[in-house]
C-alpha cells in the first residue's frame, strides 16, 4: 500500500489475545469486583432506579402573641398581633417588631430641620427655596432658623416635629417577641406522581396542636414554631438581633420515597440568618421601615410616626420525591456498563509499561497488534525473534551445540547473538535475537527439532513412505526438511503466500549439521520466485 500519512485508508478493529496469567486474572476480577460494587453502593444511595418530581408549594403563617411595652415620650404599649405583625405579612414570609422610634402628634407645618439631616446655614441666602435632597425630611422654604442654641439649619416645610433620634434604643423594646409563636401552614404537591400531602400531618388532634412546640429532639414534627427558639437554632442571639432587626430563613426539605415498602414523605426544619449581620455599621445594618397612625385632633389632621426595627421570617420549601421506574433502572445499568471497560484499559497500560515483565510486554505487542493488505488473507503474524519459551530453555540448559562463534571482526553489525555470518543479500541479514543474548541454536528445543535426524527422517518418510535415505541426497533433504521444521516451530504451519526468513545463526548451525558436499548452498530465494505446495522447502 502506498504512503498514507493521514491515515485515510487504514481500518482499524480490535483483536483478542488471552493472556494466561494468574497475576493478571485476579487482577482483572478484583477491579471488576470494585466497579460493581461502586455501581452498587451509588444505585442505592442515590436511588438511581427512581424517577423523580420537584415540589409545588404554597406557605401560609400566623403569628400569635402580645406584648406590654413602655415607649419614652409615650408610656405604656400593647402590641397584639396586628400591632406587631398583622399589617406586614409577605408571599411565603412574616414580619414581627422587635423595636420601635415612635414621633408622637406631628402636623404639617414649617419647622427647622434637624442638625444631623438638615443644611447649616448663617443667613437666608444659604438655603434654597423648593430644595430637596435625600437627607431631608421636607422641601425648603428658603428661611434660615436656629436649630438649636448654637447652631442654624434651613427651614422646610414638613411633618412637624421632626425625627430627631437615629439610634434605636437598648434593649429592644418588644424583647417579649422572643416568646411569639407562628404557626407554618405548608401545602405540597408533586405534580407527576399526583402526590399531595401538607406539613400537618394526618395523625395530628386539635388537643395536639394546642399545646405543641417544635423541638428537634423531642418534638420535630410540630409545625408551630417559638420564634426565640428558631433564632437560637440558627446559632443567633435573640437579644442582639432585636436591637436592629434581621432577616431569618425557614427551611422545609421534603425527601420523599413513594415506593410502597420503604414510603416515606415528611418534612424536616432547618433555620439561617440571611442578611449579613458583620456589615460595617455605616451601612445600615438590620432591618427597619416606616409607617404612621392617622387621627384628627382640633379639626387637624396629626399623625404618630413609627421607626420600626424587626425580623423578617422567609419560609423557604424544598422537596424532591422518587417513584421505582423499570426504564430509569435500565438507563442507570447501561450508563455503567461502560465502567468495566477502565479494567481493560488499566490492565493494557499496565502491560505496556515496565511496571510488568518486560519479555511480556514485548510478547503482548507483538501479538495485539497486525498491519495487513485487504486484499490479502489473514495469516498468523510471524515472529522473527526469539520469545521467552526460547529463553526458558536456554536457562535451564547450558548449550550443547558444537557450532563455533566466528572471529568477532567477522561479526556483522546486525548480530545479537554472535553467530551470525556475514551476507551480502539483504534477506538473509537476520538474527535471532533483537538485542545481546545466547543464540537460539544452542537451546535444547532446536536440538531436538531442527537437528534430530531421527524426526527429520520421520518427516520426509511420512511425506514419501519409498524415500531412500541412504543416498548422497540425503544431506540435502535432511538440510530441506530442517529449514521446514524450524519454520513450522517458530512462525507456525499456516504461511500461504510468504517465505519467512529462517536467522542466519540458525541457518549456519544447520548447514554444518547437515552440509553441502561442495560445500556450496544457493541461499534464500525471494518469495515471489518460491511456489510453496504441501510438502515443498521454503527455498533456502
């Protein structure tokens, strides 16, 4: 085939080898063993045989408790539950007051801006008439008025007096917020499944819910919460926090089985604060707004005006429930099948670096990999070196050949194994070896194989039953029949088509064995020049 660098007419498939190994075969079933049992352990944990559905809530709160508090400037309070929170209720979420800045009996009127809010002026020409900015509680009439004894700001047209205090005052006035509960209606659904259920469960009375109060040793079901104990869940303290206000989450997880034998849906509560209490102080920590209490007095219309510092409770729901589905088993099963494949894979790599054998590493290239025409028959791949068979015999036995190294200047530079003999046709430039070593000739197998002249004679009468051996032939048919049969050992019986290339060590060792009465040999002919027929020699 011609010079493909792209690779754009090559195919290539896998082949199998089966490696005889006890090393590699417990290898093998080891890492399968592990694989399934990760397949196994991550089927059940996760619950990969289900389908699953995300949940649709609804949340509703109600907030219950009273307080007595003693307001500066005003006296005594009662705070109820419209007072604190029922005005202030949000989607999934609730407000209770913790502390309160209260401006009693403000009129529309002019009046001087306070010091920290308003501009500081000498004269009228300081101020602007109609000026606003974001500081300001009003729009400025343009007069300049004395604040204070010391100091003068510009007048404006407001609510009258003005907010003059900025800090809230410590401890928070409504502390006995801590002992409010709030009762948390929460309404699920799991669209797929037809699937509803709601946080108060089936089981639980009238009487229960009168007197119940989560507790997450004793009580974790109860869906009536003590805000105190909510905040302290969420590893907070109830009194700082009140002081300024904050924002606390309320989290319900539903983690639902709906198979029959392991079923399995309630909620579980878990608590957060979620704005950031460690903001710098500059930056309006807490939580606080606004609002007013309108009344006429004297035909006028007056207000009291409410600061208001106090936590806000976000009910957060998450939930996902599983059902067993036959399709999401069999999806689950195929995905992981592919994770056996890492046990070939690492098994492969292992083979291929020196972390194994190196006489195996090179056996295994040899015979997992073949480059081939398609327009040739498959054939067996030859080796043309010695493996570690070859090797095995030659441990076990010193030679016993009497074949002679040549002198080391007539060495060719090819030889590995020192017997060699020089040639100038390139396709007898062949030794046994790839690299230093005992020549295969001298092994007890090639002894018995190529040499024995009692097999050899076995051979060529099984071929011709009359074959008269006594002759002068005789040499040359036995010298034949050698080369055959050391290509029968080494390359194997099945070579249509080629002439494997028989070592020049071993060629040599067998000539001297078996030589030419003229002591001339015609060498190895190419194979396009060789007709092979059962029977024939490879035309060395």
């Amino acid at each position: 085939m011609g010079c493909d660098p792209l690779g754009l007419c090559q195919y290539e498939t896998a082949k199998l080898v089966r490696i005889r190994s006890a090393r590699l075969g417990s290898l093998k079933w080891a890492l399968n063993a592990l694989i399934f049992l990760f397949i196994g352990i991550m089927l059940f944990w996760n619950k990969e045989y289900q389908e699953h559905d995300l949940v649709v809530s609804s949340v509703t709160t109600k907030v219950k408790g009273v307080a007595l508090t003693q307001v500066p400037e005003v006296g005594e309070m009662l705070w109820d539950m419209v007072d604190h929170s029922g005005t202030f209720q949000g989607k999934n979420s609730f407000f209770v007051i913790t502390n309160v800045i209260v401006t009693k009996k403000q009129k529309q009127g002019k009046c001087p801006e306070g010091v920290p809010n308003g501009r500081l002026c000498q004269s009228d020409a300081d101020c602007n008439k109609g000026e606003w900015d974001q500081s300001s509680h009003g729009v400025q009439t343009g007069a300049c008025v004395k604040s204070d004894v010391t100091k003068k700001t510009c007048e404006v047209f407001t609510w009258c007096p003005v907010e003059n205090k900025r800090k809230p005052p410590r401890p928070a006035l409504l502390m006995a917020a801590e002992n409010f509960t709030v009762l948390i209606k929460n309404n699920i659904r799991f669209p797929a499944f037809s699937y509803i259920k709601r946080n108060i469960l089936p089981d639980m009375k009238e009487s229960y819910l009168k007197s119940c109060t989560f507790n997450r040793r004793s009580d974790p079901l109860c869906p009536i919460f003590r805000l105190g104990d909510i905040v302290q869940e969420a590893k907070e303290n109830f009194t700082e926090m009140a002081v300024e206000g904050g924002v606390m989450g309320i989290q319900i997880n539903w983690d639902c089985d709906l198979d029959r034998l392991f079923h399995k849906c309630r909620p579980s509560y878990s608590f957060r604060r979620l704005d950031e209490k460690e903001t710098n102080r500059t930056l309006y920590p807490g939580l606080n707004f606004r609002f007013a209490k309108y009344y006429t007095e004297n035909g006028v219309e007056t207000r009291t005006l409410y600061k208001a510092y106090g936590i806000r409770f976000d009910v957060m729901v998450f939930g996902k429930a599983g059902r067993f589905s036959i399709i999401q088993l069999i999806i689950y099963i195929g995905s992981t099948l592919s994770y056996y494949a890492l046990t070939t894979l690492f098994i492969d790599w292992l083979i291929g670096t020196s972390c194994y054998a190196k006489e195996a590493q090179r056996n295994y290239s040899e015979r997992k990999f073949e480059t081939l025409d398609d327009h040739k028959r498959v054939r067996r791949k030859p080796s043309l070196f010695w493996d570690r068979h070859s090797d095995h015999h030659l441990r076990s036995k010193e030679p016993g050949s009497t074949l002679q190294e040549p002198p080391r200047s007539e060495q060719p530079a090819w030889c590995q194994c020192a017997r060699c003999r020089p040639s100038d046709a390139p396709q007898e430039q062949l030794c046994c070896r790839q690299s230093r070593g005992r020549c295969i000739s001298t092994s007890p197998a090639f002894e018995r194989l190529a040499l024995g002249r009692p097999l050899l004679e076995s051979v060529l009468l099984y071929r011709d039953p009359l074959l008269d051996l006594s002759t002068e032939a005789a040499p040359r048919l036995l010298r034949h029949c050698a080369y055959d049969v050391y290509i029968d050992w080494r390359f194997g019986a099945e070579r249509e088509g080629a002439c494997p290339v028989v070592p020049s060590c071993c060629v040599w060792r067998i000539r001297e064995e078996y030589p030419s009465p003229d002591g001339r040999y015609r060498g190895l002919r190419p194979a396009s020049k060789v007709a092979l027929i059962p029977g024939a020699h490879s035309g060395c």
